[in-house]
C-alpha cells in the first residue's frame, strides 16, 4: 500500500465550481438566539471531516448520475429545513459570547472538485498521509469571508472510478456532532429522493439550561505543540479481551468506549515519562445530555424533535499519573465509569447554577492533558446520498493546543474501531507507539 501511495506522489485534485446553495424557498428571516452552550466561545471552531464513498457496482441509473449535482440539489432543499444553516453568525454587544444567527439565506458554500486519480489509486483514503494534502479534500475558503461566520461548508471531490469523496467543514456553534450529522442525513435523505427529511428538525435553542456564565473569555492557550498523527485498529477480539478483564475484575460490564478511552490514556499517560508520580493527569471527553434535560425538554431534544443545537457537557476525570500508569486495564476502566456515573448530578448541578467555581464548558489546554471525541455513534457513518452509507468516516477535529484522539471506525468491512490520535510530540511518539501496539498482546 505504502509503494502505490509513494507512486501516486503527482496525484492532484482539481477544485472545479465554487458557489454558494441558498435554500430553494423562503425561510424565515428573523434572527435567532443561541443557546448558553452554543455560545461558549471555544466552540466557535470549524470541524472537518471526510466521507469516503466507494464506486457503484455495476452499471444502473446512480453510476450514470454526478454525486455533485445530486448532493448539490439536496443540499438546496435540506436547506428549507434547516434553513439556519444558510445564515451567518454575528456577534452581540458582548463579542463571540453574545452571537446570534442572522437568518438570511445566503447558503451553504459548496464546492465541486475532480481527483485525476481512482480511489483505489489513492489507497481508499485509508493511510495517512494521503496521496494529496487533506485540504485539497475540504472546501476552501469563501473569498473575503470570515468562515467562522458561515455554519456549513461542503465539498464533493469524484474521483475517476466513480468513487466519491464528501468534505465537511462546519461551524460547532450551531450544531453539536449529533446535530451536524442529523443534517447532514437530511441532504441524504433527499439526494435519494425522499419527499421530507425523516427527522424533523426543530429549534428548541429554550430547552437547553441558562445558568449564570462564569466567563465569556476564549480558552487561554498557554503553548502550541508540535502533534504527531498517530492511528491504530482495534480489533472486536482485542475489545472483547479486555472487556472480559473488566468483567472478572469487577462483576460488572463495560462499554467499547470504555476501553477504548482507558487505552489511549494509559498509554499516553505512560509515554510522558513524567518525572514527579503525583503529577495530576486528566482525561475530558464529551456526553450526549440530551437524556438529562428536564421531561418535556428531553422530549424535544431527544424524543422525535430533532433537536439540533449543542446538548453536550465535558466528563472529566482526573488523577495521579502514577496510578494512571500502574493500574491494569480494569483500573482505568474504573475510573472512566465513575466519571460516566457523575454525570447526571453533575450535570443537573450546572444546569441549577450550582457550580459557582469552575464552569465545566471553559476547558484548561495543557500537556498532561487529553480530550477524546467519539464518532461512532454521530451518524455521519450512516450517511446515504443515494450510493449507499460510506466506507469509511475520517474527522479531522484537532487543534495545536489541544491533545485529542478520536474514537471511529476502520474502512468497511473491517470490524472493531479505529483511533486516530494526535495528542503526544516527536520525543513521545514511539513510546506512545509502542504502548498502543501492546493492547493487542
């Protein structure tokens, strides 16, 4: 794989059409008020993903179509819907804290793109680094336009064989993973032909929690790092061993985010070689709270309404690095659990105005640091324009920062999941390597 992707090192992508989708009917005008959440001022951030679509098999009437002008179509009705997403934000007396959605319908910003190569050619995507950058697979930018002001950007790259490649760049201040990807099945919905998006979408910005905020201040980033990539497969059998563990440990089960997450902390934690054992270490990743929201917003936001703003709360859990390092896989695991068990009363904590010290939205960027994102269960795994669900999903959400990993999946058929990090330097990488490779023994 690696000798035909040093093969294909003059592969290029050709950015062929550059235009704005405005929704195909009038939409409401009025501007709209975000949620406390939404306005948290480190969410004004552009997330990034890719989805990959292998060609049709065969002949048929889909092979005969262009994915950009079906996707294009779609994308102008979804917008009707969701007509939000054709708007800008623009902030308040109060600067970025205070943003609001104008309403006006000036579109998604959409861009048409041809790869001179197969995807097969390009090694399905599957390696990084790709045969071209990754930017030449995401939408640039809109020529004199801030694109934080712009909710959502996409781009559909066709490659020669008919395979096709779906770049998503969106603003997280409207829409939180499971948001964006309810609307991105939206223009699925319609790419094949639906006359209405199965999930109704619905404003609701009220049923979120507005507890009095602690800070309207962007995150302070003390230092920027030098990240390296780093991905690696976990097999169903490797999961399930560990889960086992955890089982014989404990008498209770876990879940594959479970292990997956203790994992990816031992091991990193290990690879810091800190020199004091009583150092603190943190682990901080993000929770659908949906389900939390008192009875009749908890209908809206997670019953049939469609909900689709940021309904999230950061778990975090915290600890000596010596005890990180020295517990087996079912001692992290503990860990981990008891923070997913602190949620509900944390997070009904917040939501009553009760944590007057700490508000748990503005995250502290360090070194020892580590912040997980799940994609398993957003939905963009799930996406079908009419050539079927993709083979494989691949965000793109890091920041210089921030150490992060995320949690996917491998290209289909392959089972188990994939974790594609970017959370240690050069120094740490091999021993962060090595430490991943082991959970396979």
């Amino acid at each position: 794989m690696r000798q035909l992707l040093a093969n294909m090192a003059s592969a290029a992508v050709k950015r062929t059409s550059r235009s704005y989708v405005r929704p195909i009917a009038a939409t409401p005008s009025d501007p709209l008020e975000l949620s406390i959440v939404d306005r948290v001022v480190g969410l004004r951030h552009l997330v990034r993903s890719l989805q990959v679509f292998d060609p049709p098999a065969g002949g048929g009437e889909r092979r005969q179509k262009a994915p950009a002008g079906v996707i294009r179509e779609a994308l102008g009705k979804a917008l009707v819907d969701y007509y939000p997403f054709a708007g800008r934000f623009v902030d308040g007396a109060g600067g970025p804290a205070t943003a609001r959605v104008e309403c006006t319908g000036q579109g998604a910003w959409f861009v048409e793109a041809a790869a001179d190569c197969s995807l097969e050619e390009a090694g399905r995507l599957d390696e990084y680094p790709f045969v071209f950058p990754e930017d030449d697979l995401l939408p640039d930018a809109v020529p004199g336009v801030n694109p934080l002001d712009i909710p959502m950007m996409m781009q559909v790259t066709e490659f020669s064989c008919g395979g096709f490649v779906v770049g998503l760049t969106s603003c997280h201040t409207l829409a939180d993973g499971l948001g964006a990807a309810q609307f991105i099945n939206a223009v699925g919905d319609y790419a094949r032909g639906l006359a209405k998006p199965r999930v109704t979408p619905s404003w609701a910005r009220d049923v979120i929690p507005s507890p009095p905020k602690l800070s309207s201040q962007p995150p302070p980033f003390p230092r920027m790092f030098d990240f390296q990539h780093h991905a690696v497969d976990l097999s169903p059998d490797v999961i399930n061993r560990a889960k086992a563990e955890f089982m014989k440990a404990t008498g209770q089960r876990c879940s594959t985010f479970d292990v997956a997450v203790s994992k990816i902390w031992q091991a990193r934690t290990r690879s810091l070689r800190l020199a004091d054992p009583a150092t603190r270490v943190s682990l901080c990743f993000f929770a659908n709270t949906r389900h939390l929201l008192p009875p009749g917003a908890a209908a809206a936001a997670a019953g049939g309404g469609g909900f689709y703003g940021n309904c999230f709360y950061p778990v975090t859990v915290t600890a000596e690095s010596g005890e990180v390092e020295r517990a087996d896989v079912a001692g992290v695991v503990a860990m981990v659990r008891e923070a997913k068990a602190r949620l509900p009363a944390e997070f009904a904590r917040w939501a009553a105005g009760e944590l007057v010290e700490q508000d748990p939205y503005e995250l502290s960027f360090t070194y020892e640091s580590l912040f997980v994102s799940d994609w398993t269960r957003l939905g963009f795994h799930e996406t079908d324009y009419g050539w079927g669900t993709p083979s494989q999903v691949v965000p793109f959400t890091y920041h210089p920062a921030m150490p992060i990993a995320i949690i996917s999946a491998p290209p289909a058929p392959k089972p188990g999941i994939r974790i594609m990090t970017r959370c240690v330097e050069k120094e740490h990488l091999p021993e962060f390597r090595d430490g991943m490779k082991a959970f396979h023994k």
